[in-house]
C-alpha cells in the first residue's frame, strides 16, 4: 500500500511541526428539530473546502483508491479538511458525522483492502447510512484499521459523532478495550481526550451545582481550553439554552454553547525545541439537520469570513467552494 500517496491526496499542503486538533461538537433537540454546532479547533489553517460526494460515485474504502470500492448510496454536502478528509458532512437523508481529534484511539493498523480507514470512516458513514440506528446496527459488521501518513508530526486518532433528523445521536470510539459507543442525552456534547466514559462521568459530579445558576455559579470548568473544561462548558451552556421562537434564532443560540479558543492561546510544547506551541478556534459551524440551513464561520489568522448555505439544495451538485477567505458570501 503506498501511503505516501494516500498523504498527498488528503493532506495537500504543508503541516506545522506542532501538529494539534481540539474541537467541540454540540447537538440540540428542540420543537424546530434538530440543531448541531462544532468547532474545528487547530494550530494551522485545514485550508477547508465545502464539496460534495454524490450518489452513484464510486469510492476507495481507505481514500485515494486504496482498499475496496464502493458505491455511494447518499448525496453528501461537507467541509473537508486539507484536500478530501470528511471533517463534518450531511447526507440527504439528514444525518450529520463530525470527526474530532481522539489521541486515546486504538486501532490496529490496515491490513486488507476490505477494511475502512479511520480517515474513510465519516465518508462512509454518511454514504450509506440514513439514521443512528442504521449506524448502529452496522458498526459490529464493519471491518476498521488505521493508516500511517507522510509528513505527520503526530499520528492522526479520530472519533466521531453521528446525528440525525430525528434527534438522536451517537458518539463513537476505538478504544484498548475496543468499539464504545454513547447514545442520546449522554452524548450531546463531545470534546477530545480523555474517553466519553470519563467526560460524562466528570460532567455528572459537578451537575448538581447547576441548579438556580447566576453568572457566579462556579459550574465546574477550570475556565481553560483543555478537553474536559470545554466538555463541562458546552454542556452547562446547552443546559440553560430555552426554546428557540425561529429556526435562525435556534442555530444563532446553539452557536454560542461551544467554547472558542481566543487567537494565539497556549497550547503545549511538543519537544521539538519550538517551545510551547498555540493553536485557536479555526471555524465553527452550525446546521439545522431539519431545514439543512447552515451558517459557517471561518476566524483564523487574517481571514474572517461568514458563509451560509442551505445542505439539502446543494445535494447532487458538483462543486469545491474554498472557506477561508476573508469576505463575507452567501451561496
């Protein structure tokens, strides 16, 4: 398997010798249906591209024609990250996947053509799945591994979110024990590392003090940008959230639960002598899985741009639409 070429199609472009990835993904069930907002949170611009893969498209199991092909059962909208990596996605049937960084990620590396890469498992998710029940059936019978790239400083570990038009949600991961997974109200909110089992089990010792909150209730977080401060955040934020009177005032809501890293924050140092590295909030963005309306906000570096586009009328198209730029667009 040539690995080098599989790094050159989804990773185009330089990496910094400090290579990180915080995110937060946040999902809301309300009587206008179901909303969800995450942050790609980065040491470097992804250089993001909104692009479609289409019904009847045939793809590779492990990205770049490598392992089996498949057909694609679903049109799917996303935003991929550094060339073709499916870094958040919708399909027609309006279910939604998010890949967030996971450095706990324990799989095995690839070693037939018939087994998904951890880069191909959002894209194949959204191809041929409706629903999280779908998705949930078919987890057991799918054969995963992880592949090595070119030009990582790190090795790239990921685990996922699905979400649906009907409000439920999963989040799955790969851990030493193997496949976990978290259903419905535990798994509205996903960080980074450490595991959901300890996220949620952190969550739950400090919720009680939520009750009869003010702006000076001490809710738990530690007020920094590590995985389980912004987990207690956006959960406590999502807590509070009353019910929306719009589809727009819903979305514009849900969009402030996450936690956005400021510019230039801290982040940590990696040894190689560069001394402690930063890394902020890259984009943020946020959908409704019922109207398919989204709103996208890109905030890194010198660019600072919103797009807001409607998934479900971009279905079947043929398109790639750089995010980054620095004006503001609508599609």
């Amino acid at each position: 398997m040539k690995l080098k070429a599989l790094t050159i199609a989804i990773l185009a472009g330089s990496l910094t010798a400090g290579f990180a990835h915080a995110c937060t993904s946040v999902a809301w069930n309300t009587h206008l249906g179901t909303y969800t907002s995450r942050t790609m949170d980065w040491m470097e611009s992804t250089k993001p591209v909104l692009g479609n893969i289409n019904k009847g498209d045939v793809r590779s199991m492990q990205g770049n024609g490598h392992g089996d092909m498949y057909t694609v059962k679903y049109n799917i909208v996303a935003v991929l990250a550094y060339g073709e990596l499916v870094a958040d996605g919708v399909n027609s049937e309006g279910m939604k996947v998010d890949t967030l960084f996971y450095p706990d990620m324990t799989m095995n590396s690839v070693k037939s053509d018939n087994e998904l890469s951890h880069f191909t498992l959002a894209e194949y998710l959204l191809a041929n799945y409706a629903s999280v029940e779908e998705v949930v059936e078919a987890l057991p019978t799918l054969k995963y591994g992880s592949l090595m790239m070119d030009g990582m400083p790190v090795e790239m570990k990921l685990h996922w979110s699905v979400t649906d038009k009907s409000g439920d949600r999963l989040v799955i991961e790969m851990d030493e024990d193997g496949l976990n997974t978290y259903r419905g109200e535990e798994a509205m909110v996903m960080t980074n590392d450490p595991s959901m089992k300890y996220q949620i089990e952190t969550r739950n010792n400090v919720k009680h003090t939520w009750e009869d909150a003010t702006r000076d209730t001490d809710y738990g977080s530690i007020g920094n940008g590590n995985s389980p401060s912004r987990f207690v955040h956006a959960s406590y934020f999502a807590s509070k959230l009353h019910q929306p009177n719009s589809d727009r005032g819903a979305m514009m809501k849900l969009s402030t639960v996450p936690f956005r890293v400021p510019a230039d924050a801290p982040y940590k140092d990696f040894g190689n002598g560069q001394g402690v590295s930063s890394y902020a909030t890259e984009w943020t963005l946020t959908q409704s899985l019922e109207t398919g309306e989204s709103v996208f906000e890109y905030n890194f570096e010198d660019n600072w741009n919103t797009v807001q586009f409607k998934v479900y009328e971009m279905m079947g198209k043929k398109f790639r639409i750089p995010l980054d730029n620095s004006f503001m667009v609508k599609l």
